[in-house]
C-alpha cells in the first residue's frame, strides 16, 4: 500500500509539503481499511454454513430401539405420579409421620381419636391399621377421617371412581359413608355408603360418582361412621380413569405424553430404586406381585415409602400398554450405603431371584413363576430381550461388581443364552453384550460431547446411555437444556451403530412443594395435571422423524453451538435432517443434497425455539415452548434454509 501512495504521492504539485503527504496517506490509509470491512460480508457470504448430505450413502444402520424410557421411584414418579392411586400412605406403615396424610374429621358434637394399632391388620404382609374410636356421632353430625392425597385429591366433572378399603369393626352392620369433599367449600362432589362390616377384615368396594362438579383438586377422601363404634381401616383405595381403563392402572394424561414420546423400551423398575439404600430396601420383587394385601411396600432411597402398587406385572404392563419391550434391571447385590454380597455361596440365592424373576416375565403357565403369572392375571409370557446387572456399579468400593457380574451372567446365559445382558461398570472376567454409560451434563457440557461417540471403538460391547440429562432448569428443563440435549441426541443418531439405547433421567416429577429431591426432570405434573418441558418436546420431535439408515453429512462453517444428524427411510423415501441452531444469530445453511435426481417441493419443517435459553414451560404455562409445524418449498436440491436462534430443527424432505 504504501509505494501506491509513494506513486500517487509523485504526481501531486511539488509545492505539497511533507506535513500534507502524512495527512494524505493517513486518510487514504483509512479509505483502503474502510475498503476492506465493506469487503468483509462478501467474505464471509463465500464462508456461509453448508451442509453437504450424501443421500445415497448411508454410514450405519439406526437401531431399532433407540429412544426409550428410563423410570424408577423418585420425585414421587410411582405412587403421586403415573401410579393412579389417589389415596396417600393407603397402607399405615412404621415409625413416625405414618398418619400425617391422616387426620379426624368431627362434626358438631360427635367425638372420635384415630391411632396407628400395632396388633392388628388384614393380612401377614400389612400387620398395622388405622383405628379410629367414635364416641359420638349422629346422622347429622358424622365422625370418622380423611386423607389429603398427594397434594390434594382431583375431582372432575361426570367422572366415575372406583375405590375400596379393608376394614373390620366392633359394632357388625355399621355402614361407614364414603365422601369427596371439597376443601374451601365442604361441598360434597360424590358419595357412597358401604355396609356389612364384620368383627372380621375383609376387602370392601365402593364407587363414587361426581356430577355437574367444578374441575378441582383441593379435596380431601373422608370415611366417617353416624354411631359410635371401633372401626379398622386399611389398604384405603381411590382410583379415577386410567389408561386403556386397565383395573388400577395409569394417569391418562401421563400416559398419554409418553405415548407420544413413541418409546421403543421401558427400563425398570428403575436405577437406585433397584438397589436400596439398604440390602433390605432393595426392590424385592417377589413382595411386588399378587393382591395388594400381600404388599407390605418398602422404603425408597428418596426417603418416602413406596407402597409397591407399581409392581413388577404392574410395569410389564405398563410396557404392554405403550407397546414397548422392558429392560428389566436385577438386583445384583449392591446397595447404596455400601452394602454389597460377596461373589460366590452368599451370592447365589440372589442369582436364584433373578433366574426366578425372568421365569416370571417369560415363562409359560407350566413354569413355576409363570404359572403365578397366570395367576395374577396375565397367562401370555411377556418378550425380554435384554437383562441389567445391578445398577451404577462402578460407585461400589468394595469392588466385586466383576465377580458378581460373572456369577449373573453364567447363570443366566445357561437358562437363557439369548438373553442380551448389560453390565452396568466395566468388567474383565466376561464380556457382557452391553454396557450402561450414564452422563448428567451442563449445556456447555452437553454442547462439548456432542462427538463423544465418534470415534469410539466398535470392537467392545455395545452402549445403553441408560441415563443422561442436560442438567439446566427446575424443576424441568429449560430451552438451554433441550438445545444441550438435542446436541447430544444427533451424537447418539449418528453413532446407533454402536449406541443402541437412551433413555432421559429422570423421567418424572412432581412440582409440589417437597415433592421433588431431583432437578432436572423431563415432565412435570400436580394432581391435576401435566405438561412436557422444552426438553419432552425435543423428544418427541426427534423420535417422530427419525429414519433406519443414516446417511453421510458434512457441516461446515456453522460456527461452534450447531449441530446436525441426517438419517433416511429408503423404503419411503423420506430424508430427516435435524440442526441445533443453540446460537443467538438465525443460521442460514446452505443445504446440498447429493445422490438424489429430485426432490418433493413441498417439505415440512417442524421447530421448537424460544427468544431467551431461559424460555421454559410449567404446569401454569405448558405450553410457551412447544414445536411448530410448517410447510415449505424447497427448490431443488440445493436450497438455503434459515434456522432460528435457540433452536431445535427438523427438515422432513421426501425424494
């Protein structure tokens, strides 16, 4: 630059001082560097993002079972979530805080005192009850008790409940009425009297029906008696509507979310709830199944008692219902307390109770533990095909998961030798089919391991991300946590190869106050309701358009925080391409489709974003970030298309 100004300097007047030439070049020296930032765009157009997609080359198959769910007994998820039981602490269980959930309920003059009895109950299982002693009470002024539920018990309109309770009683023939009651105004919604009551226990039912009723859930379940009279209670049950109106079923409307989610596997009955904080808390399923009356429930490691409702036939079920295949996870001799068995004699009779287990699943009505299936109503044996060794054993000081392993695996491979079994830690003495890898992230975390199974060798077992979570709202995720999530999500689809399972965690919360000991978590309700976070709408969006094959890709010039994954269904000649736009600026890609003559010019574009990554949904709010459908034109096979900040994209062309 400077022997042009040098030479344009020489054709001025001689007359020009040496003061004028510093000024000239300096101005012109500034003209050339404005020159050059006009220039800039026109640079940076020639660098704009690309995305070169390869139809006709496909890279690796997509499993089959890629995106599944994840449950276990946390944030009450079981019993005040999913589970439809309406009553709390239905069964009167030890130690302190066993009748919080119930209280007395006296009208006017009556009089009556309710107790935890410690010698009686109906069956060898449940050996307490709730004693409640009236010693006043008329048909005007009732006396009895009353449950508040989880967070209140929802009443709605025109609705049929069902409900029972075990009870015996001093005074034979004393009817006992049951009401819905509302809390702020005593109005009653439904009510029911149950009669012939005995000096013994036995199991009565009763059905409420509500009316013209405001839609609410701040009422409470009251049983009261109008004579003075002993009456025992226990195994107090309501259920509303449920799933598919399976007998002590699901929440409709939460089912109804996962059903949406179009998992492919249910993994159960869940990570630390398997194991217990003590040998003794373990999920024993055995306790699990059968009536209710030969349920005693056991202490979760989130510190509330389950009542063991959801049990094993219960979460079979629960498979059967959203037609997925189980991922049923066995206790393998590890608690969280430290606690473990050592391989070997003291193992064994834990080996025979997961050998037994997967007899209950699987086998025919002429096996021992199939033949108690049938019995607990479900002759058909259920499809397994893959077994969990424990859970997160890798946290396990004593280090004996690769004995334990060991001693599972050859048994079960003996009984069952096409059975795929995961382990949950790295193992030297065999080699499981699968291995369970869990990463709760931040978003900046997330963002970074997008590739973290790019490179992986294929030669070892294949990978079951069990559980994993973008770790960023409360108590569901936010936006910044769905886009870290779908970033890691195009990670999983473009190595399902090797990746052949995911499920989120946790799956479930209950937003109550107290109600959750884990934040963050994919869907979130009240008695009442539920909503699907950013994170829930994601998925859903990447499970609705996801093809067999994927297909190779290559995106330049993006920048940091965007990420793709392309994968086709050639069978319908359907391309789905996903871009994670987790920037502040709109991207506009170039996208090049290669291998492909032509494609359809009309095509779907489906986006969820939000103006802040703080945007997120509620129960209030469910629906502030929520994916929205359009179609557009595309023209040919190479088009620009624009993504939006903070954003989730998914591009459905047809070729």
């Amino acid at each position: 630059m400077e022997n042009l100004c040098e030479k344009a300097f020489s054709s001025l007047p001689k007359h020009i001082s040496c003061g004028y030439y510093g000024v000239i070049m300096n101005k012109l020296s500034s003209a050339l560097a404005l020159l050059a930032t006009i220039a800039l765009p026109m640079s940076l157009m020639a660098q704009a993002p690309s995305l070169a997609i390869q139809v006709d080359h496909p890279t690796v198959k997509v499993s089959p079972t890629l995106y599944g769910l994840m449950t276990e007994e946390i944030n009450y998820s079981y019993d005040g979530g999913i589970y439809g039981e309406l009553v709390r602490d239905r069964v009167i269980s030890h130690g302190f805080g066993s009748l919080a959930h119930w209280t007395m309920v006296a009208r006017g003059n009556s009089a009556v005192d309710i107790s935890a009895d410690e010698t009686t109950g109906p069956s060898a299982a449940l050996t307490r009850s709730l004693k409640v002693t009236v010693t006043a009470a008329t048909a005007a002024d009732p006396a009895g008790v009353q449950n508040d539920g989880y967070w209140g018990i929802p009443v709605r309109p025109n609705t049929t409940y069902s409900g029972s309770f075990y009870a015996r009683t001093d005074s034979a023939g004393i009817p006992v009425t049951v009401s819905l009651v509302n809390d702020s105004t005593g109005a009653v919604a439904a009510k029911a009297t149950v009669t012939g009551l005995t000096g013994d226990w036995k199991q009565y039912s009763y059905t409420l029906r509500t009316g013209s009723v405001p839609l609410s859930s701040n009422n409470h379940l009251i049983l009261t008696v109008a004579h003075p009279a002993t009456v025992w209670f226990d195994l107090v049950s309501l259920f509303p509507p449920t799933y598919h109106n399976r007998v002590h079923g699901n929440r409709i409307d939460i089912m109804d979310k996962l059903a949406a989610m179009r998992p492919k596997f249910l993994r159960l009955p869940g990570g630390n709830y398997l194991e217990g904080e003590h040998i003794q808390d373990r999920f024993e399923w055995k306790k699990t199944i059968g009536p209710w009356v030969d349920r005693p429930g056991h202490e979760s490691p989130w510190r509330y008692r389950s009542s063991d409702g959801m049990g094993l036939l219960e979460f079979m079920e629960w498979c059967e219902d959203l037609h997925m295949q189980p991922v049923l996870a066995v206790y393998a001799g590890y608690s969280l307390a430290q606690e473990h068995v050592e391989p070997g004699p003291q193992l064994e009779p834990y080996v025979q109770d997961a050998l037994d287990e997967i007899q209950y699943v699987t086998g025919g009505v002429d096996t021992k533990w199939g033949a108690e299936r049938a019995k607990d109503g479900h002759p058909a044996p259920f499809v397994l095909h893959y077994v969990e060794i424990g859970n997160e054993d890798q946290f396990d000081r004593s280090h004996s998961y690769d004995g334990r392993f060991a001693q599972f695996y050859h048994a079960i491979k003996q009984h069952y030798p096409n059975l795929q079994l995961i382990a949950t830690a790295p193992v030297q003495s065999v080699t499981p089919d699968v291995i369970d890898q869990h990463f709760y992230m931040s978003a900046e975390k997330s963002f970074s391991e997008a590739h973290h199974y790019d490179n992986v060798s294929r030669s070892g077992p294949k990978i079951f991300v069990g559980e994993w979570a973008t770790r960023e709202g409360d108590p569901t995720p936010n936006l910044e946590a769905a886009l870290g999530d779908a970033a890691w999500l195009t990670g999983l689809e473009r190595n399902s190869d090797l990746v052949i399972m995911a499920s989120y965690a946790p799956l479930f919360v209950n937003v109550n106050p107290g109600g959750m000991q884990w934040a963050t978590d994919l869907i979130g309700y009240n008695a009442l309701t539920s909503y699907g976070s950013p994170s829930y709408w994601m998925q859903v969006m990447f499970s609705d358009y996801l093809g067999t094959e994927v297909v190779q890709s290559t995106l330049a010039n993006a920048g940091p925080r965007v990420y793709t994954s392309v994968t086709r269904n050639q069978k319908l000649h359907k391309l789905y391409v996903k871009v994670v736009n987790a920037t502040s600026d709109a991207k506009a890609v170039k996208i090049s489709l290669e291998g492909v003559s032509k494609v359809a010019p009309q095509a779907t574009l489906v986006t969820l974003s939000g103006k802040t990554p703080n945007a997120t949904n509620s129960v209030t709010n469910p629906r502030a970030v929520v994916p929205v459908t359009h179609t557009i034109t595309v023209a040919g096979t190479k088009f620009v298309e624009n993504f939006a900040p903070y954003s989730v994209n998914v591009l459905e062309l047809t070729y």
